[in-house]
C-alpha cells in the first residue's frame, strides 16, 4: 500500500472520506494486499461512497477503485461503469467483507474468479451483477493491462 502519492503506477485507488479515519477499513486493504496488487490510498473531499469509488476508479490506470465515504458504505468501482452501478457495495461495520471486497478488487485486476461472501458465512453480496457481465469487464481490465505493458 502506498499512502496519497498519486503516481501513475499501476494501483487500485482507495479514496475516503476526511471524516474517516484508515484504520475503520483496514481489512479492505489487507485484502489486496494478499492478493498482491498494489494500492493507493488517499483522502479526498466528499462523502458520498459511490462518487469516491467512481472517481478512485476513473483515476487509476487500472481502471478500479475503491471509494469509503462517510456514508456507512464500501463502493468495489470499474471505471467503465455507470457511477451508480458500482461491482460491489457493503457497509463498513461488515468488517469480514471488506477482507474479500479488498481480494475481489485485486482479482478484477488479475482476471481471476471473486470471492463470494458466502464463504464467510455472513449474509449475501450485496451485488446485482451478472457472470457475462464480469465476464465482460474482466475482459476489458486484461485488454488495457496489455496496452500499458
């Protein structure tokens, strides 16, 4: 994890809200931590989740970001989606699925199957998003990766 540098290296943006403090999503960043795709973390003025993960997403080269507002919610974005229709979207107190909500943002990134929240034995994922559908942006996210490598 790198804090507020704002390169250009291929990252996953986190923005949050000033409001917050890092340590109230830590496991989100232990997540992609494991999965070992890097991070930037930044506060940014706002604290609205779904404008944070959309701009965090919007900025990244990767084209994923992750935006905490003060909002009570987690927002998992792709940057070619509509910024109210992010991937994912969990309340920030689902402690447990921030881990896995960090590890599915890596996993775009990689092109490789997410985690469910099921396997944490908490309540559903809180996504509407079809398999063609991620079938379709992970598609994309290996597309660009080939062009900036």
């Amino acid at each position: 994890m790198t804090i507020d540098n704002g390169s250009a290296r291929p990252a996953i943006h986190v923005y949050y809200s000033p409001l917050l403090n890092d340590s109230s999503f830590r496991p989100l960043l232990y997540g992609m931590e494991e999965e070992g795709v890097p991070s930037v973390l930044k506060k940014k003025e706002g604290n609205n989740s779904l404008e944070l993960g959309h701009q965090a997403a919007t900025d990244s080269i990767l084209g994923v970001g992750i935006g905490v507002g003060a909002d009570n919610q987690i927002v998992l974005h792709y940057a070619k989606l509509r910024k109210d229709q992010p991937l994912f979207q969990i309340k920030q107190n689902e402690k447990n699925k921030q881990r896995i909500l960090g590890s599915n943002a890596a996993r775009l990134v990689k092109g490789i199957p997410f985690k469910t929240f099921q396997e944490t034995g908490e309540d559903k994922a809180n996504s509407t998003i079809s398999a063609e559908e991620i079938a379709r942006i992970v598609k994309k996210v290996l597309q660009r990766l080939e062009e900036i490598t």
